[in-house]
C-alpha cells in the first residue's frame, strides 16, 4: 500500500484527536473507566487466571482443587511431549483450514453469487435454507448431520450401501456439518461484499469484452478482497468455537480422529478432572484465536474511501 | 467511426415500458445528445446501444448491420459511466490496459497506444495511481481513456460530468468537444443537463417518459419545440404557460392572452388538423417578454412577486391577470417587490400548444430562423396604445 | 445411570472462567431463610440420576415432607443440579470450593467419592456407622466404595451392575437352549457364532466399545469382562502403576476381537452414538440383538412405570444370567459395581441433622423406591430380597442382586478415567478395524495411557 496522507497513524490516537477536534482528558478517561473495569474483571481478569492455571497443578477435585500451586514448567513439558496435543493441533489447522478457508469461503460465495443470480423464488428459497442452517442451534446442526451420515442415514444410503460414512470418513463429514452450519453466514457476509462491488465497473468489464469468468476472476473477487478476508477470520474464529458441533457427533472420535484443541481441553478438564492442563490446553486455543482477531482487525480497519481496496496486506 | 440507426425499439420491464417505440438516426461523427429528465429512457436507450440491455422489440444498427444480440464486448463501442466504473484495484495503467489485456491486443502496441492516450488526456504522470488516489476530474480522464483505447467506432457517455463540480464541469465540457473534434468519432452523449446539450451537440433528442419528442439542433429544439412538453423543458427559468384563445381569420392568426389579443406575424400557420378557433395553452419564453416600468408600457400590468437579481440581468416573478409568470428584465432596473410593470410580450416567439394534448399548434417553418428581428410593438390590435 | 447423556456445551475455556466467576458467587442463599430453623442442604442430580424428572421430583419431595415432619426444627433445602455425568462432578466440586456454598449432604458418584474426601471436603462417617444396623447388611465392597485412609466417607444409595440379556425367541430359533447358562467366554461366543450362522440378520451381540459414551461404556462393557479375567488388576497398588497390558486385558481385548473381527458385533454409528449405552434396550426389544453385555436398570426401564421403551413381553422374550468369567473360575459371576453415595461436608454446621438426613434416605422404603426409580440395586442385602423392589422387574432385579456382591469397583483415581479412556480406544479401535490384533489394541491404550500419564506411571503384568 502506498503511504497516504494521515492514513497511518499511531495506534493511540484517534483520527479525531489527530484532527484536534477531541482530546482525551479527565472527563474522557471517567467515562471510559466503567468499560475499562468491565473489561478488566469480566475479561482480562478471567482470561488471565486461566493462563496461570494452565501452568499450577490444580484438578477439578482431588488434593489439588483448592491447594494447588505454581508448577514452573512442568504443563508446558508435557504439552511439548504430548503427542496427542500436537495430533490435535494438527487436526485444529485441517478442521479450520478445510472447513472454514476452504469449504465455507467457496461454498459461502458460490452461494452469494446464485442468489445474486438466480430467479427470485430460487434465490427466496436457497437464501431461506441456508440461513436456516446457520441459524439452527449447533446441537441441533450436529444430531441433523448426525442422523445424515451414519448408517441407515441418507448419505449412505446415496452411497447404496449401509456403510457408516460418519466413522469411516470422521474428518470430512465434521468439516462438512460446519460448512453446512456456517456458509449461511459467510454467504450473507460474502452477498453484502458482492453488492458493494459497483454494477457499472462490472459491465465496464463487459464493454471491454470480458468474458463471465474474467469479470469474476479479474474484477470481482479483487475488488471483494477485504470482504473476503474479513470473512475467512471470522468464520474460522466461529469454527474454533463451534465446539459443541464435533463434540455431539463424534466426541473427538473415533479414536482422536476428530480431537480438535477445544475438545481436547474439555475432556482433560472436565472428564479427566486434569484442570490446569485442560486450561493450558485451553490457553492454546485463545492465543491461535487472538491471532486470527488481530488479524481480522487490521484488514477490517475501516477505509475511507467507499469500496476502497486495501491494498496489499502490509 | 460510424451510423447509429434505432428504429421501433421498445424495451419493456413487466408492464412498463422504459423506451418506447425509439426511432432514431445517429449520422457518421455526430455529436447526439439524449436529454431528459431521470427516468425518461435514455440511459436505456444508451445501454441498448452498448448491448448491455437488450430490446424487446425493434432493430439497433450499428453502421447497417443488426447488432440487437452482438454482445457489448463486440460492438467496438467505448463508454464512459455515470461513476466512471474505474477498476478500483487496478492502478491507472492497467486500468487503460485492461481491455486491450482481455482482447489479447499486441503488447507493444497497446503500451504505445496507452501513452499516447495517456499524453493527450494528461494522465502521464498519473500512471500508478490507483483510482482513489486520482481527483473528480483525473478519475473522469482515465475512464475517457479507456473507452478511447478501445478505438471505438461509437463512443457512448452516460452523464459522464455528474460527479463533478460546476467549475470542472465546463471545463471538461470544452475538452470532450475538442476530443470529439479531434477523433470525429460518433458520440451518443446521455444527459438531462441542459446546458450540457445546448453546449456540446449536433442534435438533441428529447425524451419523455420513454419517447422521443423532438431530435434537431439545439436553435431547433429551442425555438421550434415540438410540444409544452420539450418547449418547457429547454431554457431556463422555463417558458410561461398561459391559458390564452387562438383564432384565425383573414388578416392572419390571432392570440388572446393575458387580457390582450396578440396578431402573429404573417410567416405563421396553423397546422393540419387543428381547428381555427379555440382554447389554447400559450408560450412564451421569460426572455421574450420585456417587463417595463409603467411609464412607457401600454401592455398588460403586472405586478412584482419576486426579484431575482443575476447581476446583468434580473429575473421577475409576477402576478398579471391571477397568472403567474416570469421574465427577464434588465440588470440595473430598481425594481421592488409589489412594484407594477407593464410587459411587452415579443409576438415572434410566441407559441401555442393544443389545451390537451399540449402539441405546438403553430407552423413555424416559415420563420427566419436566423435573424432575430428586434422586439416588435405596434401590433396589439385591442386595447389601450 | 439410564438416560440419553447430554454432552457439555460450553468450551473449556468458557466453563473455566464460568467456574472462576462461581468461585465468588454468594453462598446458597437459602441459609438466612429461618434464623430458628436448621438448614440442611442437599444437592443431587437432577436429570441423571433417576429415570424421569417427575420421579426424581417425587422421590426428592418426598424426602424433604418427611424430613421436616420427622424434625419440625429443620428445614431441608433442595439443590437440584441438572446436567449429565460428568456435570453434576463438576457443579458438585465448584460448590465445595466454598463452605459458605456446600452443600451438608450431596449424591456423589462413586468413582469420585476418593477424590472429594482427598480434597478434604468429606466428613468421615465411622463413628455414625457403628451403630446402624442397616449398614451391616451392605456386601463388603459395597461399604469398602467409600472408604478412603482408613475411614467411610460416603454410604451407598444405589449401585448399578452388569448381566447378560437374551433373546429367547431368537435363541429358540437358532436352535439354542433356554434357558441358557453359559458358564465362561466361549460358550457365549459359541452361542453367538450359532446365532450368526442361522440367524444372519441379527446382531449376535452387543458389546460396548470406543470413547463416546465415556466409562460407562466400560462399566457397562469391557470393565465387566475384565473383572472375570485372570488378572483383574487396573491399579497396582503395590507399585503405584496403571497396568496397560496384562494377560486379562488381552483376554478382554481377545473377547472383544473375537466379536468384531467375526462380524458379530453391532454397527460402528450405534456403537459410536453418545446414546450407545441406552441403544440396545430398544434393540432388544425389537429383536434384533441377541445377546447383550447389560446393565441391571434394563428391566426396570420396560416396565410401565418407566417406560424407555415400553415393553410389556420384556419377561417372556428377554432372558438374564450373570456374566461368566473368562474361564469359569469361581465365582463365574463378573460385574462391575458403580453408583451414587450421599456423604456429608466436613464443613457443616449441623452434622447431626445431616446424618439424619441420610440415615432417612437410607431407610427401606426410600431405598426401595430410589431403586425402582432410578434402575438401582439396593446396596442393603434385606432390601434386595424385598418384593417391592424383586416383583418390580422380574426377573431382572433377582438376577442383578445376586450378582451384586461379587462386583468390582474401579480405582477411586481421578487417573482412572484416563486409564478408562486407554481401554476404551483399545476396544473402539478393535470395533472399527477388525483386522486389528490384540497386541496393536494393547499398543493402543499403553500408548494413549503413558503419554497421559507419563511412561513412568504404568506397567506391564505378566
């Protein structure tokens, strides 16, 4: 990106403070306390005593529930030695690689662009669906998919045989409820993008004889870019979230084959009663969970100019 | 470069029709403006022209072959959108180069073609900047650009001076008549400024709701307009309407309005089918009426509502007779609101349009178009001289 | 121990900081309600423990009537606590966190009695046993559940055991005897290799395996078999180590290959659902099972009064016998024993009245009834024998009670559980992919055990 006239500007000051039209004082900070504190005690606080949990001794009850202490680095040993954490980040980064980059992206604008197109009751009817999908609580999402994929379900049925489709092919099939669950929202997000891609500069693509193809590849999806990133970060933050989904429909299983990091931590924490190892667990998911926040604020940072592209990501 | 030619085009939306029955010739190196007001099809009928609509019925030629299903990308037809439709991604070379990208053009001559254009349109130092970085006027440059980089045999704008301000806009005014000048390549221009019409074409065609009312020269469309609709639409402060009574006899056509009976000149006519004596819908133009104090009028009265000083000159408002009207007087006049003037209405510019259908009554053909004869007196044939 | 489980929804994180808000919320309100009235608080499972709501409702009011009537001074408060399993664990531990919020008397899972009386939250009962009559007539084991350092900590109010279910008809069919009696492993896998040759579209057995149903599935599945096996050992206690391979385990583990690799076994996406445990009961009653690793409640829960499911045929179609041991070793009876204990807080104020609350809960008839209503064994040997409790599902009652003293209780660790998830990996593992052998099963749960635990905390039994 190339610089710009007070585009960049330290993070502490506010375009209007730089403009000199507003200045934090006495007043200002008061009124900022009461969110200060609410965000101290109900966030910072909390989060903060979950990541020295992850490294004490604390069990959910035993000896160690009410006396536990500082263990050093005895947690962060046995995490770097835990073969299954590292198998469960690694099933992590293909759950939200496959289902949230991958699958809701493409399902999610393949969606936004046949409801951009399609006749009216189609375009009533497919909207109508997935929103549903997206709106329908995860236990729910998770029994339907459920029900869908292991035997005597339709999708083995399709298969014409009475295979077992959930527990033969784990993965895929949770990767592909989430994408179910979420591309209503990535497609309402991905539909806003596209409307904002104006009319005019498509059909000057036209004018200039651009194929149907060309237009989308060339024109489109650039101009959708930030759109589109935005996207991709949330929808992988509600992936990360979308604990409950992979834990009613298979548990982690079978075996670990769906164990990703949130599953994981719940069942050291509250199954195996391990406290501090399932918030050290837990800790994990906040930091790759900030990570894709802070992104997803730096390419959301609002532009000034309309549907100005942000350029490449500095 | 080539002919445009529109004939019986419709184009409907459900019950709707947007254009209606178009008939239209565009000559080789004309400059066409379609003017109207919003939503009077003339945008549609320019996206008809750029293949971007279709037609639903009717026959579109582009230099005598049918181009009704030609996609847009096929009809060397360059345009220039309303928001300019700049890719905002793209900076300003590959903006220009886009198009000659996508049609798989020699490289080495579109980059050749591009600096060239770039140089007559000024854009040379502008080459890589991205659109937002680029102001009202250079966005509206580079999208002129592109469309010229098409080499197109028709060149199609749609309201391209919209987005910029009242200085910019004469002065891009002038440079897309030099640039006509210079290419001589055949131009539908889409405006509902006026001024813009009068300005920069070799015709005008007026459109409402959906037709064609009149297409002529600007003097034609001006002086000769072809109902209260177009008579109405073109000058401004806009053309009086008046309730007035037309009769003809002998001595010529006589007109009564504001409380006094008005002879046209002998050049005047009614035309066909139009019965001789009636209730009419007169026209005159704030210019044609000369407002004076009282002391040397012997005209209808009227007396001051409004003044609107311009400077050189001052446009009143007026009550004469329960009508209102407005006129121009001269700058310098010491007028005050409530003040009575006496008008003189100029009987070579007045005009009469059928009470109903609002069509000019009045053949005009054989008017002088040219000379303009200085105001004349002396013909009131009733009423105090 | 009988309905659906209701998996947690929140994330860990989320339940952490939830459990780090609740360790400073204000204390059961209830306490300030009569400043001349004893409150006794009692917390217990609301949705789990009993068959339905109404009847843990009726049971839990019922209580509480006779309680003040018995004490016009007193008043009990009720702390019903919703959720599954491993919820009512958790809420329990998060109200012990505070004295001003635990509760005098709770229902406390077996397995982790060991953990909240180590925590220090339990009040030791011996000296309140002495004299109870009652108490004399529960089996050893059943009174040793509670007992942790030398001292009782927690009574038993209901256990439940495993036996096995067929099907006569299908059995009949077959051409197999009924009633049948098979007196170690092989006669049932005999008798479900002859099911599966003659009766092709029936499941010849059903045998818990994997993770989704947690250490029930191992209650109700493999723990049993491993308690008839040669070497029943799960925790050494000699040398403090998980044991992750011993010839019973691969006894078990053999078993549970023979099932699956020979096609005998239930389908993966019934085995594998999170309802796994309560799925054959239906099955059994459709006919399409034949023999079923069960646990007691089955009869109960076709009974009118339950319910889950209905079936009014139960006692002419479905047959029961104890579980054999592996090689028909004395007893050749082999069951797990799991259930609930109420214990009292080391932090209450009114030991005596919570006593009397427990003594009451513990008498016959609310024992009786907590039974039929929760799909319990009474662990009180004159209460078994009772008919109130044997007509109230022949002949299943009868059969579970008899098997009830010779049952096995887990390691009271909280480290069982991951030893219980070992085996419950090995058992799925060998479910799924039938061309698994016993050693790679072994290597399955060794493996997951030691890098949860630590290699150093378990060991092979030769």
């Amino acid at each position: 990106m190339r610089p710009e006239n007070g585009e960049r500007r330290g993070w502490w000051k506010s375009s209007a403070a730089a403009d000199g039209e507003q200045q934090l004082d006495a007043v200002g900070i008061l009124l900022l306390l009461p969110a200060t504190l609410l965000l101290v005690v109900m966030f910072i606080g909390p989060v903060g005593f979950a990541f020295y949990l992850g490294v004490t001794n604390i069990a959910l009850v035993g000896p160690t529930a009410q006396h536990f202490h500082f263990t050093g680095l005895k947690n962060l040993h046995r995490l770097v030695n835990d073969r299954l954490f590292w198998e469960s980040l690694k099933l992590t980064a293909i759950f939200l690689g496959a289902s949230a980059v991958v699958g809701v992206t493409i399902i999610g604008m393949a969606l936004a662009v046949l409801m951009q197109h399609a006749v009216t009751w189609l375009r009533t009817v497919v909207g109508a669906i997935v929103v549903v999908a997206w709106m329908l609580p995860p236990i729910t999402a998770a029994l339907l998919w459920y029900a869908f994929s292991t035997t005597g379900g339709t999708l083995s049925l399709l298969s014409g045989s009475d295979s077992d489709i959930l527990n033969d092919f784990p993965m895929t099939i949770v990767c592909l409820a989430n994408i179910w669950s979420t591309a209503g929202f990535s497609m309402l997000v991905l539909s806003s993008g596209l409307r904002t891609v104006p009319a005019e500069v498509l059909e000057a693509g036209k004018m200039e004889g651009a194929s149907r193809w060309q237009i989308f590849r060339s024109l489109t999806l650039p101009i959708m870019r930030p759109t589109i990133v935005t996207n991709v970060l949330l929808v992988t933050l509600l992936s990360l979230a979308n604990f409950s989904l992979i834990y009613i429909m298979t548990a982690g299983g079978p075996g670990n084959a769906t164990n990703i990091l949130p599953i994981y931590s719940y069942q050291q924490a509250f199954q195996f009663n391990k406290l501090a190892y399932g918030a050290l667990l837990g800790d994990v998911v906040v930091i790759i969970a900030t990570v894709f926040a802070y992104l997803y604020v730096r390419v959301s940072r609002p532009s000034r100019a309309g549907y100005r592209p942000q350029g490449k990501l500095a | 470069m080539a002919t445009v030619s529109i004939e019986q085009v419709w184009r409907r939306f459900g019950p709707h029709s947007a254009v209606a029955d178009l008939t239209l010739d565009v000559r080789d190196g004309e400059f066409l403006v379609l003017l109207g007001p919003s939503g009077c099809g003339k945008t549609t009928s320019l996206r008809m022209l750029a293949g971007l609509e279709r037609p639903t019925s009717g026959i579109i030629r582009l230099d005598d072959r049918i181009v009704n299903d030609v996609p847009p990308g096929e009809r060397d037809v360059g345009m220039v959108f309303q928001s300019y439709a700049l890719y905002p991604h793209m900076n300003v070379y590959r903006n220009l180069a886009f198009g000659p990208r996508i049609r798989r053009e020699n490289k080495a001559e579109t980059h050749k073609a591009l600096l060239e254009v770039s140089e007559v349109l000024g854009l040379s130092a502008l080459l890589d900047r991205r659109p937002s970085e680029l102001s009202g006027g250079q966005r509206q440059r580079v999208a002129l650009g592109r469309a010229l980089l098409r080499r197109p045999k028709l060149f199609l704008m749609d309201e391209p001076l919209s987005n910029l301000d009242a200085a910019l806009r004469g002065q891009v005014r002038a440079e897309l008549v030099r640039l006509h000048g210079q290419y001589k390549i055949t131009t539908v221009y889409v405006t509902h400024d006026q001024v813009e019409a009068m300005t920069m074409a070799d015709k005008i065609a007026v459109m409402f709701a959906g037709r064609l009312q009149q297409a002529g020269t600007a003097q034609e469309v001006f002086d000769n307009p072809v109902n209260m609709m177009v008579a109405t639409f073109i000058g401004s402060p806009p053309m009086n309407i008046l309730p007035g009574h037309l009769s003809e006899d002998e001595s010529g056509i006589r007109i009564e309005v504001l409380g006094q009976t008005l002879r046209l000149p002998s050049w005047a006519s009614i035309k066909g089918t139009h019965a001789s004596a009636q209730q009419v819908s007169v026209g005159i133009r704030p210019t044609d009426i000369i407002a004076d104090t009282l002391a040397d009028c012997t005209g209808p009265r009227a007396r001051i509502d409004f003044v609107e000083s311009m400077g050189a000159e001052t446009f009143l408002t007026l009550t004469c007779a329960s009508n209102k009207l407005i006129c121009r007087a001269p700058g310098r006049l010491r007028l005050n609101v409530g003040d009575e003037v006496g008008l003189v209405l100029d009987v070579n510019y007045l005009y009469a349009f059928d009470y109903e259908g609002g069509n000019s009554i009045i053949d005009r053909s054989g008017q002088a178009g040219d000379a303009r004869p200085h105001p004349t007196k002396g013909v009131v044939t009733h009423g105090t001289i | 121990m009988v309905q659906y489980k209701p998996r947690h929804l929140a994330s860990s994180f989320t339940a952490l900081a939830m459990g780090v808000g609740l360790l400073g919320s204000s204390g059961i309100s209830g306490r300030a309600l009569a400043a001349d009235k004893t409150v006794i608080s009692v917390a217990y499972g609301e949705t789990y423990v009993f068959d339905t709501e109404d009847l843990t409702k009726k049971w839990w009011n019922g209580v509480k009537a006779e309680f003040e009537a018995k004490f016009p001074d007193a008043t009990l408060q009720l702390v019903p606590i919703g959720g599954g399993y491993d919820d009512i664990t958790n809420k329990l531990s998060l109200l012990y966190r505070s004295s001003r919020t635990a509760p005098d008397v709770a229902q406390i899972a077996t397995p982790v009695i060991g953990q909240f009386s180590s925590s220090g939250y339990l009040l030791p009962l011996d000296s309140y046993l002495a004299d109870e009559a009652w108490w004399k007539q529960f089996p050893k084991v059943i009174q040793g559940e509670g007992v942790f350092q030398g001292k009782t900590y927690a009574v038993n109010t209901g256990e439940n055991d495993s036996q096995l279910y067929y099907n006569m008809d299908l059995f009949k069919k077959a051409g197999l005897p009924v009633p049948w009696t098979p007196h170690n492993w092989n006669d049932i896998l005999n008798a479900a290799r002859t099911i599966k040759a003659k009766l092709p579209h029936i499941i010849p057995v059903w045998l818990n395996a994997g993770s989704s149903s947690g250490d029930n599935g191992i209650l109700q599945g493999a723990g049993n078999l491993l308690a008839g096996s040669t070497v029943p050992t799960i925790y050494d206690k000699k040398t403090q180590k998980w044991v992750v391979d011993s010839p019973g385990l691969r006894e078990v583990l053999d078993f549970y290959h023979s099932v699956y690799s020979e096609g005998m076994g239930a389908n993966l996406s019934d085995l594998f659902s999170p309802s796994a445990v309560t799925i054959p009961l239906t099955l059994i009653a459709q006919g399409k099972v034949a023999i079923t690793f069960g646990s007691n409640y089955y009869g109960g829960n076709w009974t009118k009064l339950i319910c889950s499911p209905c079936w009014a045929d139960a006692t002419k179609v479905a047959g029961v016998v104890p579980i054999p041991t592996v090689d028909g070793h004395s007893p050749d009876i082999a069951t797990t024993v799991g259930g609930w204990d109420f214990a009292v807080s080391a932090s209450t104020k009114s030991p005596h009245y919570a006593w009397e609350l427990v003594k009451l809960m513990e008498s016959d008839i609310n024992q009786i009834n907590a039974a039929n209503w929760a799909g319990f064994v009474p662990a009180n040997q004159l209460i078994v024998k009772e008919p109130a409790f044997v007509d109230f599902a022949p002949p299943y009652n009868a059969v579970s009670a008899q098997v009830l003293p010779y049952g096995v209780i887990s390691p009271a660790s909280g480290d069982y559980l991951v030893w219980s998830h070992g085996l419950q990996e090995a058992t799925g593992a060998l479910a799924q992919h039938p061309n698994t052998t016993v050693d790679a099963a072994i290597g399955v749960m060794s493996d997951y055990v030691s890098n949860q635990l630590d290699s150093s905390a378990v060991e092979t039994l030769k």
